[in-house]
C-alpha cells in the first residue's frame, strides 16, 4: 500500500513538472508581452512629454518674438509720431536777414523777410503794409545820414593853416557831399515808390507790366522793373556806351 501512494505521488509530481514545463513558453511569452508593452508605453510617454516641451517651447518662442514685434511697433511708431510732430510744428519765424543799401554801397536797416501764404494774392494789402514800412525806415535812414553829415560839416569845418589839410578837409566833404546827392536822388525814388503803393501800382513792371516779384522788391525796395526788362535796359545802356 505503501510502494502504491510513493508511485502515484511520483506520477503527480511528473504530471505537474511536465505541466509546468509545458506552461514555461507561455509564461515566458506573457512576460515578454508584458515588458513590450511597458516600453511601447514609456516610449509613448516620451513622445508626449517631447511634444509636449517642444509645443512650450515654441509657445514661449512664439510670445517672445511677440514681445519683440510689440516693442520694435512701438518704437516705430514713436519715432513716426516725433517725425509728424516735428512736419506739424510751426515754422519758426525767418531771422532778420534783410537789408537796405546805402548810397556809398553800404548797408543799414534790417527787417524781417515777409512770408507770403499759400495762395495769397499778390500786393495785397498785408504786402502793401510790409513794404511800406520798408520804404519809409529806409527813408528815415536816410534823412539821419543826411543830418548827421550837416552837423559834421559845421562842427568839424576848421581853417586849416596848411593847405595840404585844407585840401583833405575839402576833398572829405566833397566825398560826403556827393554821397549825399546820391542818397538826395534815392529818397526821390522811395517818394515815388511811396506814392505808387497809395496808387496800388506798386510791385509791377513799368515796361511789361508783369509783377516784379516779392523777393526783388525786398532786395530793393524801389525797383520799378522786373529783372527781364531790366537786363535789356542795361544791355541797351551798354552798346549805346
């Protein structure tokens, strides 16, 4: 009885060692299955977490290039704004660069260019005004000369005892004297210009009748000519010469 269960326990450990070899495969090949499918997920796992930094990544490039293109927008835009401030501003008043001749060729009396708007008739009368005062502080400059010369004429008139200084006192005031005639004939002239700006004839040609032009007059202020007319009247003066 014995010997009978050592044999039948013998054949149920071979059964269950020839069964358990039979399952090794299977297990082994669950196994395998289990650690495939455990690296498929950890790969799959980094394939996301690469797009996952990755998509970051371009979103933080993205908001940085933004941040850059507000920044260059608006510093464009500043300084188109400065450029338009700048064409909008007022322009600045011209310097007194303008001058009056003398008669000896000098120069005296300043003013103030006048700056003609867009479209504005010409010798009207804010025109008119501004060359008037011209002509008559150029007058008044005038008639101070010619005061300021009598009175050094009186006060400095001496009977020298040398002729040689009698003769340079003399050739002196000769030299004055003629300067004076000369300036005598211009304020004739700004009398004349006077009273063609009372006519409203003022600052058009006498010999073609077109306007002389704001600039000439400024330059000199009792033109009567346009610079056309002009250049032919002095071409005319010299073959006649």
């Amino acid at each position: 009885m014995v010997a009978k269960k050592k044999t039948a326990a013998r054949k149920a450990a071979e059964k269950d060692t020839a069964v358990a070899v039979k399952d090794r495969p299977a297990a082994k090949k669950a196994t395998a299955k289990k650690t495939t499918a455990k690296t498929k997920a950890s790969t799959a796992k980094k394939k996301v977490t690469k797009k996952l930094t990755a998509s970051k990544t371009d979103e933080s490039t993205a908001s940085k290039k933004k941040a850059v293109a507000k920044k260059t927008t608006t510093a464009r835009k500043a300084v188109a704004k400065k450029a338009v401030a700048k064409k909008k501003a007022p322009a600045k008043k011209p310097a007194i660069v303008g001058t009056l001749p003398t008669a000896d060729g000098g120069q005296f009396k300043t003013f103030v260019p006048y700056e003609p708007a867009k479209d504005e008739e010409y010798m009207n009368p804010e025109q008119s005004e501004h060359f008037r005062a011209i002509l008559l502080d150029w007058k008044f400059s005038l008639m101070q000369e010619v005061d300021r010369t009598v009175g050094h004429m009186k006060s400095d008139a001496t009977n020298f005892p040398d002729p040689n200084d009698r003769a340079t006192q003399e050739e002196e005031f000769s030299l004055e004297l003629r300067t004076r005639d000369r300036e005598r004939k211009l304020i004739k002239k700004i009398d004349e210009s006077l009273t063609k700006l009372d006519e409203e004839e003022y600052g058009y040609c006498d010999g073609c009748g077109v306007e002389i032009g704001i600039r000439r007059l400024e330059a000199r202020p009792t033109a009567n000519m346009c610079i056309e007319c002009k250049t032919l009247e002095e071409i005319r003066e010299k073959q006649i010469a």
